[in-house]
C-alpha cells in the first residue's frame, strides 16, 4: 500500500479511470460480438442493426481515448466488410 497521500489519491484515481475504461470498452465489445454472432447466423439484418451499434460504440472509445483512433476505423472497416460480403452473399 502507498504511504504518501499523493500515491493514495493517485490509486482512487486510477481505480475510477479503470472502471469508465471497462464499461466503454465492454459496450464496443459485446456490440461487436452480437454482430458476429449474427453473421454466423446469416441473420443479415440483425448484423446490418448492430452494426450501426458497433461503430457508434468504437466511435465513442476512440473519443474517449479507450481506443485509438486507428484501431478503431480498422475494427470498424473490418466489421463492415464482413457485414457486407455477408449482404451480398445473401
């Protein structure tokens, strides 16, 4: 355990940091997720809903600085290029 105050405040705030970086970085997952798991199902449209989801949930990680902005256009431009083969294909 940190013996000067500082280190102590520091700790509180690394843990309130820790916490908001969970909760975005499990919204942008399980809209990730759910949209896979509906392209493994050939449900299209569902796909095509969570994917609007998704971006909107990697946007808001990547303006948080959750994400980087790179690593969020690459999941994104990767999410709907698997969407969209799985539109055509249908």
């Amino acid at each position: 355990m940190p013996i000067k105050d500082a280190a102590k405040k520091y700790m509180r705030v690394t843990e309130r940091k820790t916490a908001k970086n969970r909760k975005i970085k499990g919204a942008f997952r399980s809209a990730i997720k759910v949209t896979k798991e509906s392209l493994a199902k050939n449900d299209v449209t569902k796909a095509q809903e969570y994917l609007k989801k998704s971006m909107k949930a990697l946007d808001k990680a990547s303006q948080k600085n959750v994400l980087h902005k790179n690593t969020a256009a690459r999941m994104k431009s990767r999410l709907n290029k698997q969407v969209k083969a799985a539109a055509t294909k249908k």
